[in-house]
C-alpha cells in the first residue's frame, strides 16, 4: 500500500502515521514492504521497524537505509509492553516468520504466507485469544484460474499459500479452545471468495464444535478494531 493509503486505513480505525510505534516485516516479498521504504522516509513517522537479519538488505530502501531493529527468526523481544515472540513459517522467502503478540494475559497470532502448518508453528499459535490464519485459495479454483501452471505450483505448494482445505483441516485438528476471534486473510481475488473460505472454516468449526466470532478480513478496508 502507498503512503496516503495507510493513512486513509489509520484513520478508518481512529488512529495516523505519528502515532505509530512500531512496524513489524514478516518476509520481503513485494506486496508486503512495497510501501515500507517511503513510510519510513516520511518524518512524521517515528516508529522502529523490525525485521530479521537475513530479510532486511532485501528490501530496497533507497538512498537511505533507516535504523532498523533486526532480530534472529525465533526470537522473543518486548515493545513497549507487548511480548512479541516471532517463529519461522515455510514460505518461499528468505527468512519469513510469524509472530505471536502477548500483553495483559491476552495472546493474538498472525500466521499468513505459509505453505503447511508444521509441527513447530501449530506449536507456537497455542493458546491465543484472537488468530488471523490465512486461508488464501480453494483448489478448484487455482486450478482452472488465470495464473501460469509454474505460479499454480508454487502457490500450491509447500512453500507457498494455505488452501481453504488445509486451513480447515488445522480448525477442525488443532484450533486452540481459547480463540474467542478467529480471522481469515490473505484471500486472492483470483482464486478464492470469501464465502467459500467461510464455508470452510464454519464446516470446520461445526465439527469441531468450537464457536468463536469469525471474520472474513477484506483487501481493500480495515477490520472492525476487537477489544478484551
């Protein structure tokens, strides 16, 4: 997104650049950090960016590379009063984590861009309150859309995006009890609707019989702001 665009969906939500604190990179693909560099030349922006080491000479900062906080994937370190504990996932990036945010007794967790959900990451999304997985293709889908066959494999593969059926399989086996919020994202526009993705997890959900707020997060709008 540019930089008037994340201003617009700051203020959506009652919140603008100068009061942000920090800007935490989970892996340096474009669509991720294609605004990062101008947000961090603006000067009313003061917050710290955190990446890890091996992500950080990828991304393209221009004439000047700001001061970064670089961390090693799997490491734990403290903003402000929030525990953040990052873990690698298996994507086709150099050094791509996740992270799981702790403060007050409430635990949240971000899992996006991520072939399979392995042991260690099933692990790690333990115990959290809210949980934003990604659900971002329906096979069928993929396979009869407008991608290149070479793009469909990797989208598909280990190293590349969770399906709406690997999503629900992880709901049904492994959601923890304690999500009360559980949100979807990462939802392509070309090879997925949202209603399906919904359907799966609900189906999931069902089966598992688990009845946490579900959300559909959207590409081009904030999120409702959740509060405990």
């Amino acid at each position: 997104m540019s930089l008037r665009e994340i201003g617009r969906r700051l203020a959506c939500i009652g919140e603008e650049i100068e009061r942000l604190d920090a800007i935490l990179i989970t892996h340096e693909h474009s669509d991720h950090v294609a605004g990062l560099p101008v947000l961090a030349r603006n000067k009313k922006c003061r917050a710290q960016i955190y990446l890890t080491r091996l992500t950080a000479p990828l991304i393209d900062w221009g004439e000047a590379v700001p001061q970064l906080q670089t961390f090693q994937a799997g490491a734990t370190f403290e903003i402000g009063d929030i525990e953040v504990n990052s873990f690698s996932v298996p994507h086709d990036a150099a050094d791509p984590v996740g992270f799981c945010f702790e403060t007050h007794g409430v635990r949240i967790g971000v899992a996006v861009d991520l072939g399979y959900l392995p042991v260690s990451v099933r692990y790690h999304l333990r115990r959290t309150d809210l949980l934003v997985l990604e659900a971002n293709h329906d096979l069928d889908m993929l396979k009869v859309g407008p991608y290149p066959w070479s793009v469909k494999q990797r989208v598909m593969s280990r190293v590349g995006h969770l399906s709406n059926l690997v999503m629900s399989e992880y709901i049904e086996q492994d959601l923890p009890p304690s999500v009360s919020h559980l949100m979807l994202g990462h939802i392509s526009e070309q090879n997925n609707h949202p209603e399906i993705a919904r359907m799966f997890a609900a189906q999931a959900l069902e089966a598992r019989g688990l009845a946490p707020c579900l959300t559909i997060l959207q590409q081009n709008s904030p999120s409702e702001v959740f509060r405990f």
